[in-house]
C-alpha cells in the first residue's frame, strides 16, 4: 500500500493506503465545513475516508454534514442521539473505520489538517502502531491554549505519565485529541477502551499496557475558530478518577472510585462545620454533630448528583426526594458504624485504628450499593 505525496495519485500498481479521518462534532456547524474542505484534498495522496460522529448538536452540525455527504462519496456521518461524550464518539468512529490506518482530530480548527499526512507518513516510515500529535513536544507550538489550561494540561500530564506503562515514560501529550493508529493491530485494544469522559488517547495507553510501538509529532495547536470548549469541571473530575482506576489495577470500579472521593469531602465538610459551630458558635458538640453530619451527607449528595452519577442527575423535586432517600440510606450504616465498630474492637482486636477503619469500609460498601440502587436507580 503506498502513500503518494508526490501530489499524484496513488497509482494502480500498488493500492493506496486507505485512511479513515474521525472526527467528533459537538456543536461544530461553523467549524466543520472548512475543516472538511482542506481534508478532503488529501484525496490526492490516500483512499480516503472521513467518519463525523456527531452527538445530536443542536447547532445543525449533522443536518449540514448529512447535506455535503449527498455530493461526497468519502463522507460518512454517524449520529448518535443525546450525548454521550467525546472518548465514547471516538471509540465508536474507529470502530466504524474502514482504513487500514485511522486519524483522530478535533473538529473546531484547533489541528491542522497538514499534520495528518505527517502523522501517516511517520506511521508507515517508522513502522509504528500510533503517532501522537502533541502540544508539548519541544518543537510544537501552543496558539490556543491560555496559560491556566497550559498548566493544567501540564499537571495532568505528569499524573498520567506516574500512571501508566514505564514504556511511555518519553511521552509528552497523554491526552492529545490528534493521533494516528493502525486499525488492525488497534481493534482488540479499542474494544477495551473504557469510555468515560474527554481523554481516548489516555485510557487507550492504559489498556495497551506499554505494548504499542508509539512516537510522536510536534502540532501547532491552533485558537478554536467559532464556538467555545467543551471541557468542563465534570470532564476533569472524569480524568482524575481515570488516573485512580489505573493506579488501582483498573480493579476498582470507577464509580465506585468517585463516590469514595466524594465521601472524603463530606468527611472534611463535617469536621470543618462541627469545628465552626462549636468553636465560633459557642454550640456544644452533641448538638453541633448532627447538624454537621446531615450537612456533610447533603454535600455528598449534591455533589455525587452532578459528578458521579451525573448520567442519571436527578433536578427538581426528584432531587429533593432523592436526598431524603440518601440521608435515609446513609443513616443506617452511621448506626451500623458505631455498632461494628465496637464488635471489631471487642471481638477481633483490640486496636481502635483498625476498629474505625472496619466500620468505615463497611458503611462505605452500603451507602454506594444502596444509593447506586434506590437514589440514582442504576444497577
Ligand atoms: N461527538 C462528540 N461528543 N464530540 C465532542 C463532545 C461530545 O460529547 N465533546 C467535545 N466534542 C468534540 C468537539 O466538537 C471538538 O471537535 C473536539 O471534540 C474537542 O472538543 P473541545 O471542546 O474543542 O476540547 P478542547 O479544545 O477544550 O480540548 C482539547 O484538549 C484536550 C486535552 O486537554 C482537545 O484537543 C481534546 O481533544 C483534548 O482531549
Ligand atoms: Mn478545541
């Protein structure tokens, strides 16, 4: 299979390389156009396919890719009704991909078009499995980040780098939305691909386990031309449980990871208060506590609402039936708690550490299959 950069195409002789360009489209309607019209030039030099996934934008972006694909044979658009997030779109557009190599990009201008033909060709020279497009190598630029996501993308990358296979030690950008892989060696792998949140590029890292041959290239990372980002708080808290479930062995459930660390604000929360009401408040401890204790439990709530169980968020009067429900759940092991707590220390050990700490993984386990069940009604 040959890749023709001589500005000719492929010849008869040796069939072309055949690429599949995915790109993921949430409200992208002013961006896209332009970004296929340089694309698709590069079926001068390879058999080319472009898949557009979109989820459900409200801005028309499918009902103007639906329109240009009617005179563009390479063109495919997969629309997917509500959203269900940009790993999970990537994942199902290379599933879908017919080529022997697959390029992933941002759809807002952010990538240029002209890394794509250098990520393949740097594919096929090097004989590599994926090529990375990164914003830090030392010879790329950064036009379109501002300096606070430049640190935290930074940040990011030093957890990313500490969690996954030593092999990818010499990496610089995990969570890249431009790269380039070999669809046959890649399809067991992204099959793996757990698909929560914004990082594909990551999870795809942690699931190869240092087995793919990986380089990269420097991208000048361009301003977003119309529209705004779409990362949020929700998408970053999906990144650092990401992080936890690899260091965990991918063993944890993630849910189950994020409830945890949700639970642990809930613990400051309660000392915070109980510290505030008492201390300032001149209120005596046995009736700060409760008061401390129901306030923590509604934080936890409120927060696992929109970040743990998010996908299942319960607004309006069902948030506050399902807070009824949770300090209803989440009393009864409170109860427990002290119960087990005091067996563990007169039966098993007398070690009051390990005593509290039986106790506490105890409550944990029940409030987390209670509340997934009967609050946010999932399995
Ligand atoms: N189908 C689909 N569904 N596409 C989405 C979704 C979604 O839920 N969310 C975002 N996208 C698309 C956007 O339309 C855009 O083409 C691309 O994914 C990137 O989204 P942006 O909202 O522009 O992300 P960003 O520029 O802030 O983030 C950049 O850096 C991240 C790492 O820090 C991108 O390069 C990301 O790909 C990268 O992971
Ligand atoms: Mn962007």
């Amino acid at each position: 299979m040959a890749l023709e950069t001589d500005g000719k195409a492929a010849s008869a002789s040796a069939p072309a390389l055949r690429v599949s360009i995915v790109l993921p489209t949430y409200n992208e309607r002013y961006n896209i156009e332009p970004l296929l019209a340089k694309l698709l030039l590069l079926k001068q030099h390879v058999d080319l396919e472009i898949l557009v996934v979109d989820d459900d934008s409200a801005d028309g972006t499918a009902e103007l890719v639906r329109q240009l694909a009617h005179h563009e044979p390479s063109l495919r658009l997969i629309r997917r009704v509500g959203r269900a997030g940009l790993a999970s779109a990537i994942k199902e557009g290379l599933l879908d991909a017919t080529g022997d190599v697959a390029v992933v990009m941002d759809s807002d201008g952010q990538h240029e078009p002209a890394s794509v033909l250098r990520a393949i060709e740097t594919l096929q020279q090097q004989e590599l499995d994926l090529v990375i497009g990164s914003r830090f190598h030392a010879q790329a630029e950064i036009l379109g980040l501002s300096g606070r996501r430049e640190q935290g993308s930074s940040w990011a990358n030093r957890c990313a780098r500490f969690s996954l296979s030593r092999a990818y030690d010499s990496l610089t950008d995990y969570m890249s939305g431009f790269f380039a892989l070999r669809l046959d060696e890649a399809i067991p792998l992204l099959r793996a691909v757990d698909v929560n949140g914004f990082k594909f590029l990551y999870e795809l890292l942690a699931v190869s386990k240092g087995r793919l041959r990986v380089a990269e290239i420097p991208l000048s990372f361009q301003p977003r031309i119309h529209g705004r980002s779409k990362l949020d708080l929700a998408i970053v808290w999906d990144f650092l449980i990401s992080i936890l479930h690899s260091l965990s062995f991918r063993i944890l459930p993630r849910r189950a990871i994020s409830f945890g660390l949700v639970g642990s604000t809930g613990v400051l929360v309660q000392v915070l208060l109980c510290q505030l009401l008492t201390g300032l408040g001149g209120i005596n401890f046995e009736r700060a506590l409760p008061f401390a204790v129901v306030a923590a439990a509604t934080s936890n709530y409120l927060i696992n609402n929109v970040l743990t169980f998010r996908f299942a968020r319960l607004r309006g009067f069902a948030l506050l039936r399902g807070l009824l429900k949770f300090l209803l759940v989440s009393s009864l092991p409170a109860l427990a708690n002290v119960g087990l707590a005091i067996a563990f220390y007169e039966n098993v050990a007398r070690d009051s550490l390990w005593a509290q700490l039986a106790g506490i993984i105890v409550v944990f386990v029940w409030n987390y299959a209670a509340s997934s069940r009967f609050v946010w009604n999932t399995p």
